[in-house]
C-alpha cells in the first residue's frame, strides 16, 4: 500500500524519517509491522511491537529480527524503493519468524529464546519471504490482488516441515496444529468467552496468546484507521458469534482461533481492497462467515500432516473474493497500487462522483 499519494497527487515530504539516510530504515521496518494488519504507519507499527513487548520480550525481539532481514534483504536486492519504504518486504518476514519460534517453544505463550540453529534457520526463512513475496507479486498483477501474507504462509509450512527432521532444532509440542478436535465439548460460554476471545483472536495475527495484547494491537491500528480498528473487532467478534451458534469448542473460541483469519479479512475488504460501501460492508462480512468455517475445516485437514493453519483461509478467501469483486457492478475494487487507508479510499471513491454501478478504479 503506497501512502504517499492522496486523490492520485503525490505528497512531499509526508514522513521526515521515511526518507533519513539513518532513521528511513527503521521507519520502514516499523512500516513492515503494522503491514501485518495493513497500516503503513510507523507509530502503528511501534505500538503493536510494544503490545508484542508486553507479552514477551521474546517475541518482539523475534519480530524485529524478522521485519529487518526481509526489509534489508530487499534493499540488497535492489527491489522496488516504494514497496520498500511501505514495508511491504518486511510484515511476511516478522510472522515467519514469530512462527518458528511459536511452534519449536515449550512455552507459547511466552515463547523460548532461539537456539543459534533455529535463529539462522529464522534468518533465512525471512530472507526467502522476500523473495516469495516478489514472486507472487509478479504473478499476481495481472489479477489486481495483493500477495497478502501468503509469502508467510509457503515459506513457514516449508520450514516447519523441515524441522521435524532436524535434530539441532526443537520441535515444541505445538508443532502439531490445534484444530477444533482437541478441546474439550460441553464447556458453557461466560463472559470471558467473548471478551478474552475477541482480544485473542487480534492477538493471534502476530501468535500471541494474550488478549491484553490484542486489544493493544487494535490502539495501534486505530492510530493509522479508526475504520481498519473497528473492522477488526467486527471480523473477531462476527467470528466468535459464528462459532458459538454453531457449536465450536469454548476453549478454541476463547483462544481465538476461530477469529484471528476472520478478523485479517474483515480489514482486507472492509476498505483496504474494496471501497466501504454498504454493499461493500455485506460482501465482507459474508467473507468473514466463510472464513470463520474455513480455518475449522482447514485445521482438520492439516492436522495429520502436523502442520497449523496460520493464515492460510484468510488469503484463500480474501483473494477468492477480491478477483470475484472485479466482476461484480455493486462493488468497487481498489488495486493494491491504489490502496491507501478505508477511510481514504472511500473519500476519493466519493469525490469522484462515480456512480454505484460504474466499474472503473478509485484513482
């Protein structure tokens, strides 16, 4: 996502430090961490590293061992400079590395501090983000859709895989996924269900097991989109609901497992990629429901082959739903180039005079 254009004119000098031979590096990585829930901001990304801090040192040190091996691995080489400065080389490689070191740790809450082994493996794993990234990117042009985290996903099941045969490197005892099978039935929902679920399911995004966090996290998006924060809530909460009436395991539903996909699609259509109609607003929220069924499905599916979901049904439905939009009359797609904030994209949707019907872009 490029910030740094507003009703298609380019803005000068919009960040100070985006731009510093010293500071522009940290902005950038600071981008790539609230990239993970679309924010190009860097005081988005700042939060959301202080809400992993506050759960675990260990994993937010992980994150910025991520975020800088994808970013300086595309500056070394020599990818495109926007993208860079958005961060967008960087968000994949901070969640490969929280992945690895969520699912080799005793302990996920907290997570464990890597062994050398595993933190060159983690080096690598965020290198090749970069590189999937830039490979799906291509492929994915002609279709108008952005690569999202799928970089993330390929490249941390390719890793994981990989660390059940090494013997140098732990496997934790979730290295096998946790699907909707393992928790107990019959447990009632309470309050805690909903409050701590819907926390849960923010803080999930970046593997944390902390709903004090999640709700940090959305401080931090609702610095840079109060609309992106609200989404969030919304594609939790709607999961969380989803499941209850269908009968999901209260444990898996107060862990937020079943709204961390949910929530990252809510905030892709909900006006990142889509304009925020109000037709826009129910296409996003039927992509919520399906998401919601589809990591259930998909967590029995990979159960056998010991490997987590991580935001695999999130891109699935997300794309599915993004290149069915460019078909659809009542809904005004916003190509990955164009896409600012929710906000911005429906102001510059609504300054164009375009007609509910028209099917043109919003630039």
């Amino acid at each position: 996502m490029n910030l740094d254009c507003v009703a298609g004119e380019p803005v000068v000098n919009q960040n100070y430090f985006q731009d510093h031979p010293l500071f522009g590096f940290v902005d950038w990585s600071l981008r790539g961490i609230g990239q993970v829930v679309f924010q190009n901001n860097p005081l988005s990304g700042l939060i959301i590293l202080a809400a992993l801090f506050f759960n675990s040192w260990i994993y937010g040190s992980i994150c910025m061992l991520g975020v800088v091996v994808g970013t300086a691995t595309a500056i070394a080489l020599r990818a495109d400079s926007g993208l860079i400065r958005d961060g967008l080389f960087g968000f994949n490689g901070a969640l490969v590395g929280l992945a690895l070191v969520a699912f080799t740790s005793e302990n996920f809450r907290t997570g464990a501090v890597p062994s050398p082994y595993l933190a060159v493996y983690i080096v690598f794993a965020a290198a090749m983000t970069t590189i999937v990234f830039s490979s799906l990117t291509t492929l994915l042009s002609p279709y108008k859709v952005a690569a999202l985290t799928m970089p993330f996903v390929l490249v941390g099941w390719l890793f994981l895989f990989a660390v059940l045969k090494f013997d140098n490197i732990e496997a934790g005892p979730l290295a096998k996924p946790v699907s909707p099978d393992q928790y107990l039935e019959g447990v009632a929902y309470v309050l805690p269900t909903w409050y701590m679920g819907i926390g849960n399911a923010i803080g999930q995004i970046f593997f944390q097991d902390n709903w004090i966090s999640g709700y940090l996290i959305i401080i931090g998006i609702a610095v840079h989109s109060r609309i992106g924060a609200g989404m969030a809530l919304i594609g939790a909460a709607l999961a969380a609901l989803v499941a209850v009436i269908f009968g999901a395991p209260e444990g898996a539903i107060r862990d937020g497992l079943y709204g961390y996909n949910a929530a990252l699609t809510a905030m892709a259509l909900g006006g990142v990629f889509l304009v925020l109609t109000w037709r826009g607003l129910i296409y996003t929220l039927f992509g919520v429901v399906v998401t919601t069924w589809l990591w259930a499905s998909v967590a029995i599916f990979l159960e056998p082959i010991g490997m987590p979901v991580l935001t695999s049904t999130f891109v699935i439905v997300t794309w599915l739903m993004l290149i069915g939009a460019y078909g659809f009359g009542a809904l005004t797609p916003v190509p990955p180039a164009e896409a600012t904030t929710p906000e911005d994209n429906r102001r510059r949707f609504l300054a164009s005079g375009v007609t509910r019907n028209s099917k043109v872009t919003v630039a």
